[in-house]
C-alpha cells in the first residue's frame, strides 16, 4: 500500500510559514495544482546568482530528496524554470530570497 503523501498546497503553505519563522522571504511566483503539483524552489541570494532545486524519488529506497536543477546567474535560472514550466503547467515556483543562501530544504520533514 502507498505511502499517504501531503497535497502540494499543504506542503507549501507548510514551507512558507516555516521560512516565515526564520524570518526567510519567499513568496509563489507560479500556483501549481493544488494537489499533485510538482514543486521547485528557486534560491535567489540578491548578487545576481540564484539556484533552483527540485524534489526527486530515489527508486532504490523510495525517499525523496531535493536535487540542484540550475544553478548560475538568476536570469539563467529563470529561464531554466520557464522552460520546466513550459511542460508542466501543473508546477509550483516558490522562490526564496536569502543573502545568506537558506532555503531550510535540508530540514527534517520538508524531503
């Protein structure tokens, strides 16, 4: 029997009001399917340079874990994630600003 999963929309206002305690900025940039949406975070640390991560399956022990999808200069990453976009209208873009470069994606709970 499948694991029961979180809907998209729980998890992301769960993600939000977390960043919120770390007094971390982020906002939507694209409101994804409320509930089976794909979600990719976009790390913008305000020097130009921005990552995005994305939350992957590993078949081997069916976790998941969030992966690099782009990183570089932001208006390359941007373009990275228009495109993902582009295929997949159902993707949710949250993107954090942190000049320090938190995201809190490592934190137990948010794999």
């Amino acid at each position: 029997m499948p694991e029961p999963r979180l809907t998209a929309r729980f998890w992301v206002d769960a993600y939000l009001a977390r960043l919120r305690l770390h007094d971390i900025p982020a906002f939507v940039v694209h409101h994804g399917d409320d509930t089976a949406g794909a979600i990719l975070i976009k790390l913008a640390t305000l020097d130009g340079q921005a990552k995005a991560f994305a939350r992957e399956w590993n078949l081997l022990d069916n976790t998941r874990a969030w992966k690099l999808h782009a990183t570089g200069p932001e208006q390359d990453v941007d373009a990275s994630i228009h495109r993902q976009r582009s295929f997949d209208p159902d993707l949710w873009v949250i993107e954090v600003e942190d000049r320090q470069g938190r995201h809190l994606l490592e934190e137990d709970g948010l794999a």
